[in-house]
C-alpha cells in the first residue's frame, strides 16, 4: 500500500491542522497521564510539525511514567515511536515536504560538537535531547520535532504497523549489530522489540532462540510465530550454547542467566534504556572473555539503516491499536505484561 502523497501535495504551504490539540500529559511521575487541551506547537526553525498518525507505546514510557527515568522535563508529553504527516515546515527545512510521511525516534537533538556526535556516536552526547523525555512527543494529536533527527518512511507498511519501527525496531537492530557475527541468538523477553529484530536475525540467516517467563506458552507461541527456532523459559537451558544473547525484558537477575547460556567468547547485550539491580554473580560466567555490553539510545545513521533493511526483510508487526484517551490502559497493559507485540496510540 502506498502512503506517499501525489504532486499536489508538494505545493501547499501547509496541510490543515487547528489551533488547539489533544495530548496525554504527563504531569507528575507516579500518576496516570492527563487528557488535555493544548496549543498547537508552532514550528520553530529547522523543525517540521506533524499531524501525527499513529505512536507506539514503549517499555521506555513506562519508566518515564514509573519514574525509573532521572529528571524527566515535566510537564512533557511521552511517546517516541511518532509516524506522522508533515503539516508545516519551519524556517531553512528542505528535505521534507507538506504531506509527506516521517517517523520521529527517541533521539530528539544533539549538540553535534562533542567528542562523542564528532566521532559518530551521537548516541553517547552528553547533551542529548529525547523524544517524549526532555521534548514534547506523540501522545498528541500534532508534535513539533527536529527536521534532522527525522526519517522519511518507506511504503508497505500502513501508519500503525510502522510506528514501532522507530523504537522497538532501531534499538532491536543496534543491539543486533553490538551482538557481532554471531550465528545463534538468544533473545530475553519476548515483546516488541524482540519480535522485530527476529525477523531480521532470521532473513540474516541466523537461529534464533526465545527465553520468555517460565510457564508462559502463549508468548512462546508468539516468538515461534515471529523467527524463532526455539523457545523455553528463562530459567532453561538453551539447546545448544549461544554465540550471543540480547535482553530485552527491565529484569537484572536475567544477565547471569545469558552469560551461563553463552559460549566462551560470547556476547550478552543489555538492549533497555533502565534494569532493575543485576545480582551478584560468580566470575566463572564472565571468564572466558564472555562480554557483557549495553546499548544506549541510537544513531540516525542507526536508523537509516535500519529502515533499509526492515524492508528488505519484509519485516512485519503485530500491533493493538488503541486511542489516544486509552494511553494509560495501554501503558498499563504494558506494565502486567498483558500485550504480545505492541500497543500503538492512534489520535
């Protein structure tokens, strides 16, 4: 299906949009979002204002709501999984048009003078602004972003099926390349993330090997479904050692368990933004020059080649729409474990 505007499009200045808008706010951590009237933003220079179509609920707007996440700028409106049509260009943007659809991801700004931005790990800028964090995101009927930290989306997937690619999809695919050459994958928590980046392990020609909670079969049913040769509980064996492991699921005591289903000189990649405590471990599941690493936000680069290859893959979502005055029921949801795949807003 595609979404791409035709020509007209390209000539209208703006698309129509009102004054005023629908948000879920966060007000406070600890509190459910508020439904609210704002003002629409106003695009600044350098921004785009998106009419936006769909967001997706992620694990990271939890810990954001949860207050897991150190000094969130409050009020802010979560949700960074933002696919959107462009209503209106600010001042000096010219790779986007009116009409045209982009995705906005959880990287939102960086100062681009660091060591880290010159060296092209922007993802590690000390100065860095998130999507849905420290700026207003897509829990909202129109978003104002950053036009150099948006994607413009490929056809094939409708609006829903696609916001989880800007999160779910593009830390799953940083944390598969961290993962290195590694031929069988384990994957630890078996959600919106993993269920993506299986897809791509597969096409890879990778095995892949899904760890969900012990007696949960229709979330093994769900990984069988989505890429995986295998699934058991986490606190199993795998059939054979993994030359690597990627942890999905906010759980500490699940890294001891990866480093002792890894083979030596393997990799255990931390793929959350926040985890509860790691406990104490023997060296013996460290020894052998196992690795244990983390990932941290993304790169656009991250991103670019991320949507390539999703749709060289044929990657495919399993998604709950829902409204945006049910973002709460949705987080919710997320929280009890209750979704297989993911809950996207739709205003």
């Amino acid at each position: 299906m595609s979404h791409a505007f035709g020509a007209p499009a390209r000539t209208r200045s703006h698309l129509a949009y009102n004054s005023a808008m629908r948000a879920m706010v966060c007000e406070a951590v600890k509190r459910p979002l508020m439904l609210a009237e704002r003002a629409a933003p106003e695009p600044g220079p350098g921004q785009v204002l998106l009419k936006v179509c769909a967001c997706g609920v992620c694990r990271t707007d939890l810990h954001l709501v949860d207050g897991e996440l150190p000094e969130p700028r409050l009020p802010v409106i979560p949700g960074h999984e933002i696919v959107g049509r462009v209503a209106a260009l600010g001042q000096g943007v010219t790779q986007f048009t009116i009409g045209q659809r982009v995705g906005v991801p959880w990287l939102g700004w960086t100062c681009g003078v660091c060591e880290h931005c010159r060296a092209g790990r922007e993802n590690l800028c000390p100065r860095a602004r998130f999507t849905g964090y420290q700026i207003d995101g897509g829990y909202a009927e129109l978003v104002a972003a950053d036009a150099r930290y948006c994607f413009a989306l490929p056809d094939g997937l409708d609006d829903v099926a696609a916001a989880p690619l800007l999160c779910a999809g593009l830390i799953g695919w940083r944390t598969l390349k961290l993962a290195g050459p590694a031929e069988r994958i384990g994957i630890y928590g078996f959600g919106a993330a993993a269920h993506i980046v299986a897809q791509v392990a597969r096409w890879q020609g990778r095995k892949v090997f899904a760890f969900t909670r012990p007696g949960d079969a229709e979330g093994q049913a769900f990984a069988l479904r989505h890429g995986a040769d295998w699934a058991g509980a986490s606190d199993a064996p795998p059939p054979k050692p993994l030359d690597a492991a990627l942890i999905f699921a906010p759980v500490g005591a699940l890294v001891p368990a990866a480093l002792a289903a890894v083979r030596p000189g393997g990799s255990v990649v931390c793929g959350g933004i926040h985890m509860s405590d790691i406990p104490r471990f023997p060296y013996r599941l460290l020894w052998q020059e196992r690795r244990l690493l983390s990932v941290a936000n993304l790169t656009r680069a991250d991103g670019e080649e991320f949507l390539a290859v999703a749709a060289r893959a044929g990657v495919r979502t399993e998604v709950v729409p829902m409204p945006l005055a049910e973002a709460n029921a949705a987080l919710d949801r997320l929280r009890a474990g209750a979704l297989t795949g993911a809950a996207v807003l739709v205003p």
